[in-house]
C-alpha cells in the first residue's frame, strides 16, 4: 500500500497534486482513508479530499470533481461541493 511508504518516498499527496498527477493524489487517498495512521482523523482526510477536488475541477476534470463530492464529510458539504461543481462546469450534476 502507498500510505505505508510514504514517510520514506519523496512523493506527497500535495506534491502530486502540484504536479498534476491527480489521479495518483486519488489513489492514495483512497488507500490512505483506510490506514491506522488517518482512518480517526475524519478532518484530514475531508481537507485532502476538498484539494483535490479544486484540483479537478481546476484541471477541467469534472468526472473526477465529481468523485471527491462523496468523500465530503457530511450532507451539508456535499451539497456545497455539487453545487460549486455546476458553477464552474455549468453542466447539472448528474449530467457530470
């Protein structure tokens, strides 16, 4: 798993996201959300989910903007996420 060699890699969630490599920012994420060292720390993960979700839609990549809204923490975030997603692609959100 990627979150396991972290300390020890020069890469970074925020490293990645710099450098475009979104999807990679995603992957380990997605692994990170499930590893002892984040899974209590509900907030983090919520932060790293709202960058990446400004670096999708920033990049245009509104499919996956669209994936980092189920990652909000809470219905109220959520919403808030779906709808600053239709105001910059100004496509509905189930059209995304």
């Amino acid at each position: 798993h990627y979150w396991q060699c972290l300390s020890s890699n020069p890469f970074s969630f925020s490293h990645a996201i710099e450098q475009g490599s979104l999807e990679q920012a995603e992957n380990w994420l997605i692994e990170a959300k499930d590893s002892p060292k984040y899974v209590a720390n509900v907030r983090w993960r919520d932060h790293r989910s709202r960058e990446l979700f400004r670096a999708f839609y920033e990049a245009g990549d509104y499919a996956g903007a669209k994936r980092m809204v189920d990652l909000a923490n809470g219905e109220e975030k959520k919403a808030k996420r779906r709808a600053r997603l239709e105001e910059v692609s100004g496509i509905p959100f189930d059209k995304i």
